[in-house]
C-alpha cells in the first residue's frame, strides 16, 4: 500500500508542478517583473 500512497504522491506533486509552470507561463514579463520572476525561471521556482 505504501508503494501505492508514494507513486500517487508523486503523480500529485508533478501535477502541481505543471500546473505553477503553466500559470506563471501565461503571466506576462511586466507581472513576473512585479513578483521578481524572470522568465527563465519559472521551472526552478515551480520545483520549490
């Protein structure tokens, strides 16, 4: 059961993963700007 609960935990945490690239992707450069994102960031700061 174990196995199960830590490949879902993964699965789920890729999940948000993707999800923060895709919401910070679609930001435009003034607003990542604002937050003090660059651009070639996004992925690092997804990680976290």
């Amino acid at each position: 059961m174990s196995a199960a609960r830590s490949v879902l935990s993964r699965v789920r945490a890729y999940l948000r993963y993707r999800d923060t690239v895709t919401q910070l992707s679609r930001l435009s450069d003034r607003d990542l700007a604002d937050l003090g994102i660059n651009r070639s960031e996004i992925r690092g700061i997804a990680r976290v």
